[in-house]
C-alpha cells in the first residue's frame, strides 16, 4: 500500500482539485489517477458525484445478467475461494462487465449493505462513479490498484480497491474482477491474490474454448465421430453419433457468447 504521507498529501490535493484549485507542476498524485480526476470532474462536476446515480433495475437488468450468464457463473465459485484465502472479514469481491455494470458481490453482509453506490446493477464507470477499480481496469486491461484519496468519490477514502482483467480463451476482453476491503486491511499479498484469482478464472475459459473447438471439428467431421477415453468410455461426440445412439447434447461451455473487445 501507499505510505499514510503519500495517502495524506493525496487526500489535501483531492480537496484542493475537487476546490478547483490548480494542483502545481509535480503533483503528489499518481499521473494515471490525476486524468482520471480530470475525466470524473468534466463528467460529473466538482461535488457529489453519485448524487444521480441510476443502477440498471427490472428487465434491463435481467437481460445484462442473461447475456453475461456464463462469466457470472464460471467466476462465481472462484470469488468465494479466493475470498475465503484473503482472510480479510471486511473484505468483498466484485464482477463487472466489460461495459462497467456490477454483476455479482461476495462478501461480507454488513459491509455490502453500506456500499448501495456498488450494488448489482450499477455502471461504475467514471462518467457514473468517478475514479474506481473497475473503470480504470476497463481503460487499461491490466490490474489496478486505487488507495483511499485516490478515488473521486469521497464516500470510498476509507477503501482500497483492486482490479484485475477478465479474459476468454481467446484472449477478448470480458470483465473485471475487483477486490474492495478496508484500506488498513491491504497487504502486500492482496494484489497479487486477486490477479491469481483472475487468471484462474480465464483459465478455466481456456479450457471450456477448446472443448468448444473440439466440439466443432467433431461437427465438421461428420459420419458420426466418438471420442473416447482409454477405459472406453465415450468423452464426447458430434451430433450425428448422439442421435444414432440416443446421447443427450452436450452442455453449453463459456467462452465466446460475452466476448467484447480484443486488444
């Protein structure tokens, strides 16, 4: 984590930004946060910026967790390992879109109650939320880390927020996994544990692609394929074999129905 005298020096130099008061030639604040005030401030004015903000709700919502079904569903599980591993009881863990839109939280109940302004549903964007985690991961594709000050909302000073990319199995940016926990409660191991856990995630859409590339050469195939293992049991098929011998079809694997943006 940044030292408390970095931390102190951001938060006078958030006052004096947000006050409109020019910051100097060399600022304390990191460059990469520094324009992201900047963007936040033409966005959302100097004060309040969460004042209106409108999560996503009813069928709109619906359909954002419908398209992104396959993500949610392949990162829950790691979420809750890794946020078992963290050992951090303040601690919870984000998935958003590629967009910026919340789609899940783990973590502990009480704090998820206090954080309505990253409820499932909504944009945390900058132009929405100002300088976070996610918006910055969406903007970078790499990890991020965001300490206290450093945020535009001052409602997250308290926070320490990490973000890492999610990608498919070919390599189409997806999502963001995010860790939120008390600033005193960052370790040097916290990004480190979320990037892992991130990479665990896009492993598993590794995997799941090539069985979909699998799936399709078998199709291209014809004549009815089988592919069995070396005990003779059958570990997948085309489709003309399933219907000669009665198989069900197989299940739909994650992997290229939420890909966004190659980089």
């Amino acid at each position: 984590m940044k030292d408390s005298s970095y931390l102190k020096m951001v938060a006078e130099e958030w006052r004096l930004f947000r006050d409109g008061i020019p910051l100097g030639p060399t600022p304390t604040v990191r460059r990469l946060i520094l324009d992201s005030w900047k963007r936040s401030r033409d966005a959302l004015g100097a004060r309040d910026p969460i004042a209106g903000v409108l999560p996503l709700r009813g069928e709109e919502l619906t359909r954002k967790l419908d398209e992104n079904r396959e993500l949610i569903t392949g990162a829950g599980p790691v979420m809750e390992q890794y946020r078992a591993l963290l050992q951090s009881s303040n601690s919870v863990f984000l998935l958003a879109s590629s967009d910026g839109i919340i789609l899940y939280r783990h973590g502990a109940p009480g704090i998820i109650a206090r954080m309505e302004h990253l409820d499932v549903g909504v944009v945390a964007t900058e132009d929405r939320e100002g300088t976070n985690g996610i918006s910055l991961c969406i903007m970078e594709k790499c990890p991020v880390e965001v300490f206290g000050p450093e945020h535009y909302n001052a409602k997250d000073h308290n926070w320490c927020c990490v973000s890492a990319p999610l990608r498919s199995g070919n390599g189409f940016f997806v999502g963001v996994l995010t860790v939120i926990l008390p600033l005193e409660e960052f370790h040097s191991h916290t990004t480190g544990m979320l990037v892992a856990a991130a990479n665990n995630i896009n492993a598993r859409h590794q995997v799941r692609d090539l069985l979909d590339d699998q799936q399709a050469l078998f199709e291209l195939c014809g004549g009815g394929v089988l592919l069995l293992d070396p005990q003779g049991g059958v570990k997948s098929t085309d489709a003309q074999a399933r219907a000669l011998l009665g198989l069900p079809s197989p299940p739909r694997q994650i992997g290229r129905a939420s890909c966004r943006e190659r980089v």
